[in-house]
C-alpha cells in the first residue's frame, strides 16, 4: 500500500518549494519518493518529477481551443485528469517498478494554487478518493499557508477559514503549515507569541484588532465562532531550508499517513507469524504501534520556533553561519591531511 500526500494551498504558499524539499531530505535518508506535478499551469517543475498532468493535457492548449481564462482552463484540466484517471493510476502503478530497493512507495501530489480546487471543486475531491480506493494510497493533506498571514488579524482569520473549509472538502488527515516561517520576522512584530496562533487560542483576543467600523463586527465575530466551534484548525511551521523543521513535518505527516506503523526491517514481533511475504504496509510493528502513536512528538517546540525565526532570528543565522564555517575547516583540515 502507498502513501502519499496531497500537498496543497494558495499561489505564492511554497507547495514546489516544499516538494524540492522534501525530495531532498529523503534522498538524504535513503526513502524512495516520487513528486507527481498535478498543476498544469506548471511548466517549470524545479523538483524532479516522476508524472506530470501536461503529457495529458496543457492548460495553454485548452484556453486556446475552448477560449477559456486560466480559472476555467484550470477546472477543465482538472475535470479532463478525473475522466481520464485510468492514464494516472496506470502511470502511478509504474512508480517504483524494476528498483531493488525494498519499501512502500511514497508520492506527493503537488496540487494547482487555485484554492477552489481543494475547497468547493467536486472533480479534484473525487480524484483524492478514486487515488484511495483504486491505488489504495494512505494519504494525508498538507495545506500551506504563507505565515505572514498571521500578522494581520483578518488574513489570519481568512486562513483559518480556508484551512477548515480544505479539510471539511478533503476529508483526509490534514496538517496545516504556516510556511516561511523564516522570513515572518520581515513583516513586523506580533501582537501574540507564536503559540497563539498555531494553536488557534482565543480568538476574541483578535476583536479590537478586526474592529475597523461597527458594520462587520457580528460577521466577524460569527466567524471566529465557526472556527472555535468546529475545533479542527491548528498549524505547524515551517522553514524549508531548516532540516529540523523539515523533519519534524516529517515525522508528523507519517503520524497521520500511518506510516509510522510501518516495521522498519527485521520482520514482526517475536512469536508473530511469518509475513514477510506480504507488503511493508500489512506488516505487524509492534514498535510502532506502541511508541510513535502514545505521545506527543518530541522537538521543534513552538517556543524554540519562536526564538529561532522571530525574536533572535540573527543572533541565531549568526551562530550557525559560525558552526558551518568551523564545520568547513574541519572538512578541509581532514581532506589534506589524507
């Protein structure tokens, strides 16, 4: 059984960026990943790409055959990639084939920024279930949203809303990701820590700042209402060129796929029955099963994040240009001295 996510969020949010990312980090840790390029507005894919939806159909072509804009040439690729899904499960089926590398294939579907897709658009929910049900794929989403969002009291509620309306329309497990957190620093400073508002605290705290004029005030509040009702909504960060935060997304994104679950070689606990003829995935892990899922995942907490990226963002780029600096003599030091 594969696992995958479904990486998506708002133009300018860093979905590619993550994908290259993430492409590189588990080439570092030796895990077989896959990047399927599913905008066809994507003409420049930077991250190595396994599928792409132009050998199917180009949103250029399409705009110029049915005159259409690139909001409707965008929903009729997608609605065009849904009746020809046999062209993606087929391809998707070849992934991984003729390696000798044994484990569980992994892919990221790298979405379209056209949030209408992943929160009202039938088409693209049908695709994420017939990827479920006729690939068997595990999949968690993973929605982006640009962390300078946050310093504005009504982009941040306007992410809120767009992060619950995603998984409400999904329905998958979902993490939401305040990316670039390293450049939030840019945008001044925040009226709450940082906990505030990855954790969705009290939002009536945010009232006087969303008062503007007494015209809108019972709408605001009715949707602080909403998304304190629903409980869903809370946030990662992260910092892509930052290996910590690249691998604690990680390991919370395999928490909620259940590849944590996953034997990590050797076969199943003792005195289990022989399985190794069946797939990593319907394998036995007691270890995991026992551990990963019991507790709250360690590091990368919040307030480290916080003096990191926003309250000594420089002090901190400074000690770690000087590590890497100490790190490259030493390199140098041990290469002329073979």
């Amino acid at each position: 059984m594969p696992f995958g996510e479904i990486v998506c969020g708002s133009p300018g949010s860093g979905k590619s960026t993550y994908c290259q990312g993430k492409h590189q980090l588990f080439t570092a840790l030796h895990r077989r990943i896959y990047i399927i390029n599913l905008d066809p507005a994507n003409e420049d894919v930077k991250y190595p790409c396994a599928v792409d939806i132009g050998e199917l159909v180009k949103l250029e072509g399409v705009m110029e055959e049915y005159g259409l804009g690139p909001n409707g040439g965008m929903l009729y690729c997608v609605e065009y990639l849904e009746r020809n899904f046999d062209w993606l499960e087929e391809r998707v089926g070849e992934l991984g084939k003729g390696e000798e590398e044994e484990g569980e294939v992994y892919v990221l579907f790298d979405l379209p920024g056209q949030v209408e897709l992943s929160t009202s658009f039938e088409s693209m929910k049908r695709i994420v279930d017939m990827l479920q049900k006729k690939c068997h794929f595990r999949l968690a989403a993973v929605h982006l949203c640009d962390a300078h969002y946050i310093t504005d009291a009504s982009k941040y509620i306007s992410i809120l809303l767009l992060s619950l309306r995603t998984m409400l329309q999904l329905e998958l497990p979902q993490i939401n990701v305040l990316s670039k957190i390293d450049l939030l620093s840019n945008y001044g400073e925040l009226e709450f820590n940082l906990d505030y508002y990855t954790q969705v605290q009290d939002l009536e705290y945010l009232e006087n700042s969303l008062m503007g004029t007494t015209r809108f005030r019972e709408l605001n509040k009715a949707m602080m209402g909403l998304v304190e009702d629903y409980g869903l909504v809370g946030f990662e960060t992260l910092a892509v060129e930052d290996k910590a935060s690249m691998v604690h997304l990680m390991h919370v994104v395999d928490r909620a796929t259940g590849y944590v679950f996953m034997p990590n070689g050797g076969g199943g606990p003792r005195g289990s029955m022989d399985e190794s003829d069946k797939p990593m995935s319907a394998r036995a892990n007691e270890y995991g099963l026992f551990t990963s899922a019991a507790g709250p995942l360690r590091g990368n907490d919040i307030g480290d994040v916080q003096e990191r990226w926003v309250d000594a963002k420089d002090a901190w780029d400074a000690y770690e240009k000087k590590q890497w600096r100490k790190e490259g003599e030493i390199n140098s030091s041990l290469m002329y001295s073979k």
